[in-house]
C-alpha cells in the first residue's frame, strides 16, 4: 500500500485530534454545573452508530476485498473474518485486565462527585487509575484511527470523530474524581490530557512495527482487526454508557442518526 509523507502527517494529526479530545472532557467538567446527561448520552450514541457502520459495511468490506485479491474469494473472505474476532478478542484481553472498580467508562457526573468527602484519597486513586485504563484503552484505537486515515482520508476522519466523541466522557472520569481530591484544575486536566496521548503514540508504534510488512495481505489482516475493535468498543463500551448517561431511546436515536450520517457521507463519496 503506498504512502506518503502528507498522508502519514494527516493520519497522525487526525489521531492526535481524538485522542486529546480527553481534554474537552475535562474543560466540560470544570466550567459546568453538572454533567449533561441527555447529550452526552446522544452524542455517545451516535458515535457508536458510526464506528459499528463504518467497521460493518465499509472496513470489513475493505478488508476482504484486499485479501481476496491475495488469497482468492474463500481463503480470504476465511481470513478477513478470523482477523474481525481477532480484533475483538485483544480490545476484550485489554478489558478483562482493568478492574471493574476503575473502569474508565463508569459513569461520573460533576453533581454527584462534588457530594463525596474531597479528602477521601479513594477518589485521586480512582481518577489515576482510569487515565490509566483508558491509556491503555485508546492505544488500539489510536491505531484505528491512523489506519484507517492513511486507507481513506475521508474513513479515518469519520472514525476520528467517533472516537473523539467517544473519548470525551472519558476525560470527565478521570478530572472529575482528581480535582474533587485534590482542588488542583491543572492536575486533573495534566491526567485526563495524558491519557489521551496514547492515542498518537499508538499510531507511531503501529506504524513502525507494521511499515515493513505493510503488504495488501497485512493492511487487510489489521483493518479487519480495525473493524473488530471498533464494534467492540461500540458494544461493551459506548451503548452501555450511553444508557447510563441518558434515557434508552436518546441513545437508540443517536446510534441511528449515527448510522445515517455515516452512510450518507459513504454515499456522498463514492
């Protein structure tokens, strides 16, 4: 697959945006009275709807047909789908290897955690170890993102956006619970941006590890990985918080609509 220099600088500044847009997750928490459930629940849902579209009816397909050109229609439509699952079972490792107690994608809300004790060092605990946890998160999405801007600049734009989304109320749980132990606004925002830029840095490893051997064979191995990953992510991580933010429904309809504006721009580009 060839690359170039602009494409490689697009890629990693699109990764850089998603990832730390950790950090908008910790503005909102500092200059807002309380979290805004309804939206975030939207917003969670419609980002969901993008990455479950984008991996179903664009990545995979990708994926296969680049395989296919490799392997022939059976073996690789074989080995497109063995990589899906595969990609699903390391993001599921991953998870399986946070605690439930830290797990950054519990709901925290800036109402609810100024009532507890801000002496209570618990709370520093559970901020640091869910930037932590999401460091180790956004890793696999960071590549997500890169491989999927330097296959198609418009593709890695809509998963960018997704994850960016995705990756806001994660910001929230780890400022939130800082702050509230420490009173240091600089020292909340430092985590919650850190956190993020495992992201970016994700892509790098990737990209260096992989450059070599990037053969039409392995872009098809790890997008397909790519696709497994992202509706992972969608199911066990963004619906389900998406639900505990907001109403059943909001999330439903902002996984449509999510869905909707992504098959529309696919529409609209090709």
């Amino acid at each position: 697959m060839d690359t170039n220099i602009n494409n490689i600088l697009f890629a990693f500044g699109l990764t850089l945006f998603a990832g730390l847009s950790t950090g908008i997750g910790s503005i909102l928490a500092f200059y807002t009275k309380q979290t805004n459930k309804k939206f975030l629940s939207g917003a969670l849902g419609f980002s969901a709807g993008v990455m479950i579209y984008v991996s179903m009816i664009e990545i995979f397909v990708k994926a296969r047909d680049s395989l296919e050109a490799v392997y022939g229609a059976s073996k690789g439509y074989w080995i497109t789908t063995i990589s899906f699952f595969a990609g699903i079972a390391v993001i599921a490792l991953i998870d399986k290897f946070v605690p439930n107690s830290e797990n950054p994608h519990e709901m925290r809300d800036v109402k609810d955690m100024k009532e507890k004790d801000v002496s209570d060092p618990a709370l520093l605990r559970m901020g640091l170890f869910s930037a932590l946890a999401i460091a180790i998160h956004n890793f696999p999405e960071g590549l997500a993102t890169f491989i999927g801007a330097i296959q198609d600049p418009a593709l890695g734009i809509s998963i960018a956006i997704a994850i960016a989304i995705h990756n806001i109320p994660e910001g929230i749980a780890v400022s939130v619970p800082i702050y509230f132990s420490t009173g240091d606004r600089k020292k909340a925002f430092k985590y919650s941006f850190l956190s993020g830029l495992s992201e970016p840095i994700g892509a790098i490893v990737g990209y260096f590890i992989l450059m070599n051997i990037f053969t039409d064979a392995m872009f098809g191995i790890v997008f397909a990985s790519v696709a497994g990953i992202m509706v992972y992510i969608s199911l066990d991580e963004l619906l389900p918080t998406a639900e505990k933010y907001g109403e059943h429904h909001i999330a439903i309809y902002g996984l449509i609509g999510g869905m909707g504006v992504m098959a529309l721009s696919l529409l609209l580009t090709s």
